[in-house]
C-alpha cells in the first residue's frame, strides 16, 4: 500500500479531493497535506500534488453544482423527510447568502470544512450563474490546492530535517507543534462555522 501511495497516488488524491467536493464528507484536506509531505520527501513534485488536487476540487464542485444543485434541486432534498425539514430550515438562509455574497461564498468555502463540501450545490440550487460559479470555484480550489499544498510541503520538509539533525527530542517537538497548530486551526474553523450557521 504504501508503494502505491508513493508512486502512483495522484489518481487517490484527486478522487478523494473530488469526491469531498462533489457533496460527499471524505478527508480531501487530509489528502491533500499527507500528499504535501510525501512530495517534501521527494516522492511527488509538489507542483502536480497542487495541480492534482485544484483538478480535483474544480471537478467535485461542478458535478455537486449541475448533480445536486441544478439538476436534483430542492426535488432531491423532499425524497427524505428528515433532508426535507433541514433543507426547509437552512436553505432560505444559504441561498439569501448566495444571493448577496455569492463569489466570496463560494471562494471562500474551500477553505471552511463544512462548505467545502456544501457551497457548490448551495450554488446550483441558488442558480448562480455557472460562468461566475466555474470562475470564484476555480479561484478558491487553485488558491486552497496551492495554500495547503506549500504549507504542508515545506513543513513536511522542515520536520524531516529536524528529527533527522536532532533526533527523538525533535520528533516530540513536532508532534507537539503540529497537534497544537491542528487544536487551533479546529478552533477557528469552529468559530467561523459558527458565524456562518
């Protein structure tokens, strides 16, 4: 398994990324940093990781755009009771603010968890112009692939020199950094889901 992640996990990668922003909650923000750091230790170059990852997400999102979003629409959400009393709740609101901040919502959702698998039938159901959708969704998926694609790359790099320069005090150094940073990105994340729910 692990000769096949690190010689020909691409493919992987861009599913998982398109299959998270079809609709789908899988781990593509995961995927995506994990590809980062293999790419730090020369399995990948870092420019395909980023360039897999911007196809995958600009994909998912136009599938869930046309699929769920202007194909299925609000006809979708009333086969299920249970959808059908959520989607009666949230939708007004979600679609009043596609309406209104439509290309920054749209831009700005990959990069909070539960947009990022959201906005783009959010879009379609809101008949967002697919022009102007395909444009703010190709600017936030480049922005997003790229962004964590680098951070994950070059902090990958950076714990491989220091555990391989200083040994095991490095390794517990950057296990507590990374489980730091990952309980304060999970903060903010809830936070700024919170204002937006």
């Amino acid at each position: 398994m692990t000769h096949f992640l690190t010689h020909h996990g691409l493919p992987l990668l861009a599913v998982v990324v398109g299959i998270e922003s079809f609709g789908i909650p899988l781990p593509g923000e995961t995927a995506l940093i994990a590809f980062g750091v293999l790419a730090s230790q020369g399995h990948y170059s870092i420019a395909w990781v980023i360039v897999t990852a911007a196809i995958g997400a600009i994909v998912g999102d136009n599938l869930g755009y046309w699929l769920i979003g202007r194909l299925g629409g609000r006809a979708l959400f009333r086969r299920w009771g249970w959808l059908n009393r959520y989607a009666d709740r949230v939708l007004p609101r979600a679609e009043r603010l596609m309406a209104r901040h439509g290309g920054k919502t749209v831009f700005l959702g990959r990069f909070v968890s539960i947009l990022r698998y959201t906005v783009a039938w959010i879009a379609g159901l809101s008949r967002m112009e697919w022009w102007r959708f395909l444009f703010w969704n190709a600017a936030g998926g480049i922005v997003w692939a790229t962004a964590v694609g680098l951070v994950a790359y070059y902090a990958g790099r950076a714990a491989a020199d220091a555990i391989q320069r200083y040994g095991l005090y490095a390794a517990v150094a950057v296990a507590v950094g990374l489980a730091l940073g990952w309980i304060v990105l999970r903060r903010a994340r809830r936070s700024a889901e919170g204002r937006l729910g």
